[in-house]
C-alpha cells in the first residue's frame, strides 16, 4: 500500500521556477528522504509517473532533460 504526493503549480507560475524546483527536488532526494520515515520510498526516477494532470512545462523540461520523460 502507498501514495504519491504531488506539487501542483499554476500555469501561470513562470516556467524557470517550477524548473528550479522540481531540480532541487530531484537533486535533493536523499535529504528529502531524510525528512520523515513516510519519505523513505521516495525515488527522483518516478517523479513523473501517475501524475493526474499535465505537467507544468517547467517540470516536464526538468524530466526530460534527465531522461525520466522522452
């Protein structure tokens, strides 16, 4: 049993800070599982999958640039 917990922006927020933000997630992970016990599944590589809307285009840039999306 699980959950995925999503950060959901608006369009309208400028697409270098969702950028920014969803790299430093990404770069980030071992402190981000660090944080709480409910963390320790996170994994940068499925930040993108069973998302229920679309993508930000931040985001989606960030995740294709890394190779998660293609």
């Amino acid at each position: 049993f699980g959950y995925f917990g999503y950060v959901a922006a608006n369009r309208d927020v400028p697409e270098d800070v969702v950028y920014d933000l969803t790299k430093q997630m990404y770069e980030s992970a071992d402190r981000i599982r660090s944080l709480h016990r409910s963390f320790n599944n996170f994994d940068p590589a499925s930040m993108a999958t069973g998302f229920p809307g679309p993508l930000h285009p931040g985001a989606e840039r960030f995740y294709r640039e890394v190779g998660i999306l293609n």
